[in-house]
C-alpha cells in the first residue's frame, strides 16, 4: 500500500509539474505576440482614436495605454504618425502662449494730472484693480522719446490720453490705444464714406459750409466734438469748418426714430482687442439720452441691456427685442469690417502694435426696430468703475487655451501653415490652414472670452461668422476679417466662441424645434417647404393674404374676410403659423407688427386661442398696417363631455405625472387603476380628516370609464387628493364668513393675480372691476365693503433698470398701499410666481414685516407652476430635462418657508402632470382665464375659468381660514 501511494504521489507531482510548464509557454508566447500590438478600445471607432488618441514618446518608443481590439501595422503606423503630428503642434502652440504670456501679472497706467482733474474716474479708481500709477521718469519703463517705449517689465499699459507710446516692443506687451484706429475715426471724412457704403440712400452726410441749412435733425462732426441745434453762423463764428480748424462734417439724421428710456440716443461701451482680424466687444451697460446728450455727454442715462431689451419688448411687442439686437449686432460688425479696411492702408503704424486694443464710445440712433444707423465713435474717456474691471479681466486673462486650441484644430483638421503671417497665407491661398499670426489670435481670442469679464462678443461669435459668411456687400472690402472667417467659423462651431451666452439668449428662444417645416419668407419671394410663391406687384392687392399656412395642418373656417375659425384636439398644444401676402410690397407678420416675418410657433391653450395677423406695408420706415386678419383656434378639452359621464360606470383612476413630461423618475407616468369604483371613492372622502398643510403628497384622482385612455375620463370632476387627508370645498358663503374684516394682499405675477381673482368671484359672485395689472392696486369693493384686495405685480421686467423697483420695495409699497393694517390674522400675505420664486425672497418678507412690526399676521406662499415648457420665438424656455430640477427647488423653497412661519401650497406636481391644460398665453404657465360678458349697454362683469387654478386656490383658502 505504501508503494502504490508513493507511485500515485510521484505521479501527480509529474502531471502537475507538466501542466504548469505548458502554461508558462503559452503565457509567454501571449505577453510576446500582443506586447508587440498597439490597442484600442474596441467599442472605439479607429477613426475616432486617431483624431483623439494622444501617443506619447518616451526613450523613443511609443506608448499606447489603451486596451481592446489590436492594431495592424498600418494602423499603428498611423496613429504613431498623427500623434507625433499632434506633439508637434502641441509644442508650438505652447511655445506661444508662453511669449504671449511671458511677462508677469504686471499692469501700468500712465499718470496724467488733466485725467486725474476731468471728472472721468479713471484714473483714480485704478489702485482698486492692482494697476500700478507711474510717471514718465519711473523706472518700470524706459522712454526714448515722450511717445515710444523701448522696455520695461510690464504686460499692460493704459495711458488714457494721447501720451502713448506707438511701438510695441514685445509681443506679451498690451497697449490701450490703436494710432491708426484713432486717426480713422477722428476723421469726420473717412466716416462719412464707410456710412455712405453701408447706409446707402440712408447715409445722408456731408462737408459743412458757412452756408450750411441746420436743423433739429442734423448735427455737425468736427473731430471728436459733436454740435447739435446750433446755426450755421454760430458754428462759423466758432470756427468750426474754417481752413483754421479741423475738418467738420453734418449728419442728417433720421426724422422719427425709436425712444429708448430716455431718448432716442443709445450709446455703447466697446473694446477692440484686435483689429485684423478683429475681435470686438461691447458691454452690457450702456447709456441712453436725448440729441442733447451727444453735445452734452453728462445727460445720459445708464441703462443695462437686459432693462434695454425688456422694455423693446414691453413697448415695442415680444419679438422685437430680438430682431432689434441682431439688427444693433449686424451693423456694429459692418462698421469695424470698414474700419478694418481704412486702417489696414495706415499698414506699417497697426502692425507696429498688434495686441494694442481700445476703448470705444459708439452713439446709435434707429429710425425703426428693423434699423439702426452709427452717427459718431470716439475713444471712450466715460468708464465708471465697473467697465473699467471688465476691460482689466478681459486684456490680463493669464488662462492657458493651448491644449483646447489644439485639439479644435485637429477635429477640424486644419493644419498649420509655413507662413507666419495672415498675408503670407492669403498669398499662397492657404485657407485650408492657419498660420502663426493666426494661431495667436486663436489663442486671444479663446482666452478673451473665457475670462471673467462681462463684455459680450460681437466678433467673433456665432452671430457675427453667420452675418460675415453671406458676403455680398463685403466683397470688395479688403479685411483678414472676412478672409478668414470661413476657418474662424468652423473652428467656432466647434467649441463656440460665445461660451458665455449673450445676455438675451439667458431668456429668449430665437429658434425652434427643427420638427416644424420650414417655412420663411426670402427676399426674392415667399417660400412655403419648396413650393415657390410669387407675388403681386398691385397695389390694391398689399392689404390681401395670399394664404395661410398651418403646421400641423388645421381647417380654416372663413368667417369673413378678416375672421377665421379652426379646430384642433387636445394634444396639438403646439402650432408654425405663417401668412403669405398677396402683394410683393406688404408682409404678413404675427402678433406684432414689428415682428419678424415668416413662421412663428404658437402655443395653444385649452379653450379659444385669438392669434392676429397683420398685414404691414414695408415701403417706408413706419411699418403702417394696412389690414388685420384674426384666428381663433379652439383647441378642444380632453376625455369625455358631461353628456355622457355616468357616475355609476366610472372607476378611480389616479395620475402623478403625463409620460410626457416626466419629472420624477421613481413614480409611474400616466393613468393608474387605483382598482376602486369612483363612487366608493366619494363615500370613503367624505370621512378623511382634513389636511392640516398646503403641501401634502397628493395625485390626481379622476373618473374613468377605462384607466388605460385619458379620453374615457371626465376631468372636469378630477379631485388633487392627499393619501390620508383631504382639502373642503369652501362654500362662498363660508368664504363670506371667514374673510370677512380681512385685508388679503398679494405679491406676484400673473398666476398669483389669478389666484385673488379666483377668490373675488367666489365671494361676489363675479368679477366686476378687471384689469391686467402691472403694478399695485387696491380692490375694496369685495363682500360688502368687509374685504380688502392689494395686488401688487412683480417680477417689473419691462422697466429699464433706473426705474425697476426691487423685490423689498414692491413690498413696501403693497403694506403702504394697505394701511391701516392689524398685525393678527386679519391680515393675510400671499407671495408666489411661476418659476423665479427663491428663498431670499422668503427673507425679504420676513425682514419688512419685522420692521413695520407686523410679524404676527398670516403669510401663505403657492409654490412653483409648469410653464415655458414649448419653444417659441422671443419666450424663456425650459426643456424638459430641467424640470425635474424645479420639483426639488420648489421642496427647498417650501421647507424654508414653512420654517419661517409661512403657510405653503404645494403646486409644482399639480400643474406639470397636467401641463397640457394651460389656458390661452405664450408661456403655457396660465390655469386661469378671465372671460368678458355683457355689453356697453348692460354693462360687463367678468368669470374666471380653470379648474386647477381653482383647486390650488381652495387648498390657500383652507389654509388662510385655518380648516381644522
């Protein structure tokens, strides 16, 4: 037994020993054949690896540290090949971000005892941005004459005045003045010119002569000076437009032209940073002023550009704002394009100082939305202090863009050329690569716009490469600009120059959805798809529609000649509109005469839906309408009528969120069988305590003949139904009770206004005094005179920003307005809005009613709402991705109200799983809507319609009447 256990020993120890030596070769043979294989991944395209994969060299071998699928050795080839490629340009491109960049964070300003004295401010705000003042004998720079620097250990200099040196010594080196800029537009002759050019018929100047006709519409240039309402004999006396002065030109200006705030003057702050090509920006504070204010620079008003495009839009329609911007954006570009052009003829002074920039000061005036004309640009002296710290981010950004430059450039396989310069390029007509000069201002350019500065770009950016591209009236301009914006708009759409969005894109939706046809109008005709459309050249016919055009397609009922009629189902919440006209002189436009023409989205509410369409005569200026064309679109409500709802064949079916639009991922979408009869559901509620809170979980429960079609249900009895409590309907005659010697005041916007008018009517029965109120308004005339209403309308988004009152203001003025108050329950606060409400706002109610000491009184805040759910043209949209952000911004802002003392009404899971039944209006954020009756004879009172607005203002009533 011994010898057979040692026999059976020896040979296991054998067969194991054999076993482990065959994979010993076997795993070498594996580390020796893949050792020599370059891997990728093999989920990765090999086109993919070899525009991304960087191989670096290490003791002259390539090391490629992915893993996956191997390689050929072509492929592997190739990649080493590329790599290398992309090490080289690394390298180089590193190599000049680091001249760019080579000095210090070390910036200097001139001292100037006339700019310290004048008034302007900047010099003496300048220690505050770590600005270093010095003069001409200090030692951090070396002079050799009163104008040329030739060294010093500095990377920016401002001079502000014309003391500045002409020779850039280093190109790290920045200057704040461009020579052949400045004698440009100091040149009342040479600007003339480029305003001719671009203006056309428009660009009326011309030389002043003693003999001149001046008039309240014509100002005189003369240099950097404007004159405005003075004769001809003054100016001559002054003499202005003598062979002993500089020469002076007159601006015809238009007739009648838009009014901004205060005035019809606007006026912009600029910087150029790079002439060719050009990179342009302008500030979001600005100054408006009448005529005067061009003589007279103190009477300018500041106004910021979002104020500025609010009230457009408030005064003008929504939509013009936009068209306005781009129109303001577009000439800009045109100007600096010329201005490029006579500069580049001063050749030898601008590339004495490539990376000199300035600041400018551009006056407009717009005789219409659709036009704005450029009547002065002078270097700008007016900084305050807050232009001044976004000039400073913007020309001392130390941000290192290399890599992001070099990879662009290789997603777009735009190679570098052997010319070092833009004219050595256009030469040889490499527009398929770039050469040195342009790779720094790649380099600027991606730095400028991802410095903190505030300054939004003109050029380049998205807008600006788009406007350069069609070409036509720049052709026979000679500018790098233009030349090179092919490359510079292709590498733009790859990372987008603007990464800071421009300021009315944060709340405007200039496109919409591609599923929408399209369908724009062209110059040369009307187009709807691809059918062509010709037009008529009579002018009886300018005041006729040709045809309109509706996506998705609905039937037009004519009712006359100027009233249609259509009807569409529940889920077309969504409609491209476009009217085509008749004649070739006129354009149908929706909405607002001032908009653009063509298609427009339009979001239908539940119910009527008037959309206007007006007929403009585009001959003149004045944009008069010569017809007006109504179409009601009724959009029909959902599921079954109460003809055919029989309560005893309906089940409960329950619904938290439309599969639509999902918002919580966790819950199910769409009806649900709660596997209970509806009428068992009725008798169960009417023993459930009631809800002590505004805020509880809830869904909507509504009867249903079937829970698997929302068009079996009867929504109109739909109930928002906590699990273990629920909301009374307060009868108006307890309402009557309750309210009674109470004072309610609401602050909000729309959807708080129509929560109180929902109340009203519950309590007289009837709304006989309505209004879209703006402002503050008090309603006294409610249950016998025993009730008082304050509304008071915020956000004023309209107003310019002098004029726009804060949120603790709108406050003040609802409690002053609603004096005398008790600080006891008898007084009531409401606060609410669709989306923009926060916690501060919560803080800043708490803190005016401690100060007026009327902490004790009862304050209620309705929580967030859906809405801006559709695009459309010139309304803040929110795509579906972010609501589920609101869901939980709403939990936070209720919590810490709550936690303050108020009481809270939950609405935000309400109205987003039933977003599809908004009423009528752009934002789909409106549950309510106020129907006129009567007549002038019998006079009018008004109803409010909604079924959610009424059931979210019956839970705030429950709370404010305090239901056990």
């Amino acid at each position: 037994m011994a010898t057979s256990r040692c026999s059976h020993s020896s040979r296991d120890l054998f067969i194991f020993i054999l076993c482990v030596a065959s994979l010993s070769v076997l795993f070498n043979f594996q580390i020796s054949y893949y050792g020599s294989k370059t891997f990728v991944d093999q989920r990765q395209p090999l086109d993919e690896v070899l525009r991304g994969q960087l191989v670096r060299e290490q003791s002259g071998r390539y090391d490629v540290k992915i893993f996956g699928r191997s390689l050929n050795q072509h492929e592997a080839d190739l990649l080493k090949s590329r790599s290398a490629e992309r090490i080289e340009l690394l390298t180089k491109l590193n190599e000049l971000e680091k001249r760019l960049l080579k000095v210090n964070h070390h910036v200097v300003a001139v001292k100037d005892d006339g700019a310290e004295t004048s008034g302007n401010g900047l010099i003496s705000g300048l220690g505050q941005l770590d600005i270093k003042k010095i003069e001409k004998n200090d030692k951090a720079l070396s002079w050799i004459d009163n104008d040329t620097v030739v060294q010093g250990n500095w990377s920016v200099l401002f001079c502000f005045d014309r003391k500045c040196p002409t020779i850039q010594t280093d190109i790290s080196q920045k200057i704040d003045r461009i020579p052949a800029l400045m004698a440009v537009i100091q040149s009342p002759k040479i600007m003339c010119s480029i305003n001719k050019k671009i203006e056309k018929d428009n660009g009326q100047c011309e030389p002043f002569k003693c003999s001149s006709q001046l008039n309240e519409s014509t100002v005189v240039i003369t240099g950097n000076t404007i004159h405005f309402n003075k004769s001809s004999k003054v100016l001559c006396q002054r003499q202005v437009g003598t062979l002993s002065a500089p020469e002076s030109y007159i601006w015809y200006l238009p007739g009648r032209t838009m009014l901004f705030p205060h005035g019809q003057v606007l006026r912009l702050h600029s910087i150029i940073t790079s002439v060719s090509p050009l990179r342009f920006f302008v500030h979001p504070e600005m100054l408006t002023g009448s005529l005067q204010a061009l003589e007279h620079p103190s009477l300018f008003k500041k106004l910021s550009i979002e104020d500025l495009l609010q009230y457009i839009s408030e005064v003008y329609g929504l939509g013009v704002s936009s068209r306005w911007w781009t129109e303001v954006q577009r000439k800009l570009l045109l100007y600096l394009i010329h201005l490029e052009d006579e500069i580049l003829k001063y050749n030898n002074v601008y590339k004495t100082c490539k990376r000199c920039f300035q600041s400018l000061s551009i006056s407009i005036v717009c005789p219409s939305v659709q036009h704005c004309q450029i009547i002065q640009i002078v270097n700008d002296q007016n900084m305050n202090p807050g232009i001044m710290a976004s000039t400073f981010k913007l020309v001392t950004s130390q941000i290192q863009v290399s890599e992001e430059i070099e990879r662009t450039l290789k997603q777009s396989s735009i190679e570098v050329c052997e010319s070092t310069s833009f004219d050595e390029q256009e030469q040889d007509s490499q527009l398929d690569c770039v050469s040195e000069d342009y790779l720094m201002y790649l380099l600027d350019s991606r730095r400028e716009i991802k410095s903190a500065s505030e300054f939004i770009p003109i050029y380049p950016s998205v807008l600006g490469c788009k406007e350069l591209s069609r070409g036509d009236p720049l052709t026979v301009v000679k500018s790098d600009t233009v030349n090179l914006n092919a490359i510079t708009r292709t590498l733009g759409e790859i990372f987008l120059w603007a990464d800071k969005p421009s300021t009315e894109s944060q709340y405007l939706l200039d496109e919409v959805n591609d599923d929408y046809i399209d369908m724009r109008l062209t110059k040369h005709g009307r187009n709807i798809g691809d059918l062509a459309v010709p037009c008529s050249n009579d002018p009886q016919d300018c005041g006729k529609i040709d045809e309109i055009v509706i996506y998705p397609s609905a039937v037009l009922d004519e009712v006359s000649t100027s009233y249609y009629n259509a009807t569409v189902g529940y889920n077309t919440i969504l409609v491209r509109i476009m009217g085509v006209s008749k004649s070739c002189k006129c354009q149908v436009r929706l909405e607002n005469k001032y908009n653009d023409p063509g298609a427009r989205n339009i979001t239908l509410g539940l119910g009527d839906n008037k959309i206007m369409l007006y007929v403009v005569d585009t001959t003149g200026t004045d944009m008069n309408i010569v017809n007006t064309v109504t179409i009601n679109i009724r959009r029909q409500h959902r599921g079954i009528t109460e003809q055919h709802y029989n309560e005893k064949m309906m089940k409960m079916c329950g619904l938290k969120q439309d599969c639509s639009l999902k918002f919580n991922n966790e819950e199910k979408c769409g009806l649900i069988d709660l596997k209970s009869p509806w009428l068992s559901n009725n008798r169960k509620s009417l023993s459930q305590r009631r809800c002590s809170s505004g805020d509880h979980e809830a869904q909507w429960v509504v009867p249903c003949r079937s829970c698997s079609n929302d068009k079996e249900c009867f929504w109109e009895n739909a109930r928002w139904e906590p699990r273990d409590c629920q909301y009374e309907q307060l009868s108006a005659s307890r309402l009557k009770q309750c309210l009674a010697g109470k004072k309610l005041l609401f602050i909000g916007d729309s959807t708080n206004r129509g929560v109180s008018n929902y109340i009203i009517e519950q309590i007289n029965g009837s709304l006989y005094d309505w209004d879209k109120t703006h402002s503050t308004r008090v309603y006294s005339n409610i249950n016998h005179d025993r009730t008082q209403f304050t509304f008071a309308y915020y956000p004023h988004f309209w107003l310019p920003a002098d004029h726009r009152p804060r949120f603790s203001k709108v406050i003040y003025q609802l409690i002053k307005s609603s004096l005398p108050l008790e600080n006891n329950s008898n007084t009531v606060l409401v606060v609410g809005g669709v989306q923009w409400l926060a916690k501060q706002h919560i803080d800043l109610i708490v803190e005016a009613l401690q100060r007026k000491g009327l902490s004790g009184i009862t304050k209620a805040v309705k929580g967030l709402g859906a809405g801006f759910h559709q695009p459309v043209e010139n309304v803040r949209y929110v795509p579906k991705s972010e609501h589920v952000q609101l869901q939980q911004r709403e939990t936070d802002v209720l919590n810490y109200a709550k936690s303050k003392g108020f009481h809270a009404v939950s609405t935000f899971n309400m109205t987003i799983s039933r977003y599809k039944d908004f009423l009528e209006g752009n934002c789909a954020c409106h549950f309510h809507k106020v129907n006129k009756h009567g007549s002038m004879r019998e006079g009018f009172h008004y109803t409010v319609e909604g079924n959610l607005n009424a059931v979210y203002s019956q839970i705030l009533l429950n709370q404010i009447c305090h239901v056990p």
